[in-house]
C-alpha cells in the first residue's frame, strides 16, 4: 500500500495560491524600460544622487559610479515581470529596487534584489543574505550562477501578489511568499508588510555598472470571458 506524503498546511496554501494566480492573471507584452537615447521615463530617487553618474550610451545604461541613489521609473507598478542584463565592474555593488515608494528607499521600504561581484576580495565574508539574487537583508540566493565581473548576466524578477521569483542566468535562484515572511531585516517591517506596489529602480553605488534590454511587461488579471 502507498501511503501519500505529508503536506504542511503552509505548503497546501502556498500551491493552492500559486495555482489561483496562474488561473486569474496573464502577463502582457513586453515594454521596454530605456530608449537608447536619454533618461526619458526614469528620475532619480535618494539624497545622493548626481545626475552626471548616469549615461545613456546606446543600447547601454551605465552608471558610471561616484554617487548613491536610484535611477527609478516614473511610473509604480504592482504585479509584473522585469528582465534586464548587467555588467558589474570589480567588487561591484549595486541592486533592483522593486515596489518601493516614491522618496523612500528600495531595501528600507521595498524590496532590493541585490548585484554584487561575489566572487571580488573586496565582498569576502558578505552575508548570504546580501548575496547576488538574495531579497537584500532577507532571503539569500540558492544556486549561485552569476558570471565574473567585466562579463553580461541576465536577471529576470517576477512579482504578483506576494510570490517573488528571481533568476540569474536563467537559473531559479528566488522563490518565495513573502506573507510567510515576518521576520525583520533592514527597514522597519518585515517583507509580508511591505508594499505590493511602487517603483522599480535601477541603484547607483558608488561603483560603475552597466545595464541593457531593460524591459517590463505587466501581470493583470484576464477579461471575463477569454
């Protein structure tokens, strides 16, 4: 006789939502975020920041460093899909800022999906929580797949409701609830009370980081009878 496997209430809830948000909702097409030309549809956010640290050089958006801040959308969005590639300079630091307030900060009041040249001296002893791919100061990444700085990776962040998905390279490195997560990191609350809409941003961290195919596409819930 085959007994079934035990499954978790917590477990039970999270397939039961997942199957509820594949049900209810579809991504639409896919927009890009940077024209190629200039910083048409972006401003910046934080008192750091230096407008002349950010370069639309063709089909590459770079920060060239020597400031703190974010480069944001101006428009806030809820559920959606976020694919981009960067290119991080030696012991770089930099993060996606995702669902954060306008005038707050992405890993105080949103959610910060860190990029950080592991492998560089420089970043030695980091926490796995300030890892690339890691929910900063909140979930670390599982498989480690990033390229070595000088190299493109690709990043690609999927948030509807509270399900967040991250991938490095095509490799799954993020997946979680975020209601099932009370505990505190940085900021004042924790991720199941923050925002499920805001801002997405790109962050200047004092070091250079380049960014290309930048490009959104929305999650909404379908039309009644499709």
């Amino acid at each position: 006789m085959i007994r079934p496997r035990h499954i978790s209430t917590t477990m039970l809830s999270t397939i039961a939502l997942l199957l509820m948000a594949g049900a209810n909702a579809t991504p639409g097409k896919w927009v890009s975020l940077y024209n190629g030309r200039d910083l048409t549809g972006w401003h910046f956010e934080g008192s750091g920041a230096k407008p002349e640290a950010w370069k639309a050089e063709g089909e590459v958006l770079s920060c060239k460093g020597h400031a703190m801040c974010y480069l944001a959308t101006d428009k806030e969005y809820g559920d959606f899909e976020l694919r981009l590639e960067y290119r991080a300079s030696e012991g770089a630091n930099s993060g996606v800022g995702i669902r954060f307030p306008r005038g707050m900060w992405p890993s105080t009041d949103g959610m910060e999906i860190q990029i950080l040249d592991d492998n560089s001296p420089k970043n030695k002893g980091t926490k796995p929580k300030e890892l690339c791919g890691a929910i900063y100061s909140f979930v670390g990444p599982k498989p480690h797949p990033e390229k070595p700085a000088g190299e493109w990776n690709k990043m690609r962040i999927r948030c509807e409701g509270p399900d967040i998905q991250v991938w490095l390279n095509d490799v799954e490195v993020i997946h979680e609830n975020l209601d099932q997560h009370d505990e505190k990191g940085k900021g004042p609350l924790p991720l199941s009370k923050r925002p499920r809409s805001g801002l997405v941003g790109l962050q200047c961290h004092y070091d250079p980081i380049d960014f290309r195919k930048i490009e959104i596409r929305e999650i909404t819930p379908e039309s009644k009878g499709r």
